[in-house]
C-alpha cells in the first residue's frame, strides 16, 4: 500500500471511530490549558485532571497564580512528576504574561516558546486547541504509531512532526492529532500490542516487530 493509501485509510478509520474528539485536558481558557498542558509532561492527563481542580481554585489566571508563592504551587501539584520544576514555571510563565502580555496568552508559536517551560509540543497543543490554528502536537502516542503505520522513520519527534505535516491535510491537523492520541490509548498501546488485532496496524502496520 502506497503512503498516500495508507494516509486515506488511516483518516476514514478515525474518522469512524472518533467522529467526535473531547480535549483531554479540563479547562476553561487559553490559561488554564497552558497549565495544563505544561503539567501534563511525563505525567497522564488523567492524573494532571485529577489536580488541577484544585490548583485552579486558588489561581484561574495569571495575576491570581503569582499571588500564590512556587512552594504553594509545588505542595498544590505534588502528585505530579517534576512538580518543582514544574511550579517555578507556572510562577515564571504567569509573571511574564503579566508583564509582557497584559495577562494574555499569546496566539503564536515564537512568544509562547519564549515562555519558561512551553516548548513547541506544548504551544502547538495551545494554538491548536485554544486558538484554532492549525498545528500537530506530536506525543508519545503519535509518534509510535506514525512510525508503526510506516509513515516516518520514526528517528525523533521533530521528524515525525514534519512528516505528518506533509502527509495530512491542513484542515485535518487540529482534530486528527487528537483521534491518534484517543485510539493509541484504546487500541494501540506500547506493550503488548498485537499487529493483527489493531484495526490500523492489520491494515497499514510494518510487518517488523513493534517497539
């Protein structure tokens, strides 16, 4: 099957069976998605939907969080992996929104990457979902499956980016990204993952072992 059969394929069947695609992360504004995107580094969204509530009850918005102090951060998102990194970048970020944004998200990829610990897969999740321009966070998940599908080399994040970007539709970035994560997490996953009961890989996967 050539790429371009394998990209219609993939496309019909996430469409079949993710008509319809929740952001997994709970929030309510472009803030509160960039927290809870930056928490969700090495950490389940499960887990990061389990503490923000009580984070965002203290802090919904930039001048709120840096009345709180970084050990106040740190003791409200403890559970999460990397808190204290993770706290003084919640601190930073809020104060320089506060003194460069007018407490303002910004809408583009250069000044959110400008901010402490939003790197591109984290601006890309908060153009695409928050602000609706096109982009493709790539995750664990994506980047396993694109490459199980063989459709990258699978060598590091920023290729497999560049890959799906050339090979999808532009109108299909901010809602397909969302339909690998889902279907990753249901029928895709890590280890074990048998080829011939996935109802992608038994299709379009490489007839090489997973990793």
């Amino acid at each position: 099957m050539r790429k371009q059969e394998k990209v219609a394929f993939v496309m019909e069947k996430l469409e079949e069976l993710y008509p319809k695609v929740p952001i997994p992360l709970d929030h309510t504004d472009a803030y509160t998605l960039l927290i809870a995107v930056l928490l969700s580094a090495q950490t389940t969204d499960k887990k990061v939907n389990e503490v923000t509530p009580g984070l965002f009850r203290k802090a919904q918005t930039p001048q709120e969080m840096v009345k709180l102090s970084i050990d106040e951060i740190r003791d409200i998102i403890r559970q999460i992996g990397l808190a204290p990194t993770k706290s003084k970048a919640i601190h930073g970020l809020s104060q320089l929104l506060i003194d460069l944004h007018d407490g303002e998200v910004p809408n583009n990829f250069e000044e959110l990457e400008e901010l402490p610990g939003v790197g591109h897969k984290t601006a890309s999740v908060v153009m695409s979902q928050a602000f609706d321009v096109p982009a493709f966070p790539v995750d664990t998940h994506i980047h396993r499956l694109l490459y199980r599908w063989g459709l990258t080399n699978g060598k590091n994040v920023v290729q497999t980016e560049k890959d799906a970007k050339r090979l999808f539709p532009i109108e299909s970035w901010n809602k397909l990204h969302l339909q690998i994560i889902f279907f990753g997490r249901e029928y895709c996953k890590a280890r074990p993952h048998e080829r011939t009961d996935c109802p992608i890989c038994s299709v379009v996967g490489r007839k090489t072992k997973f990793r």
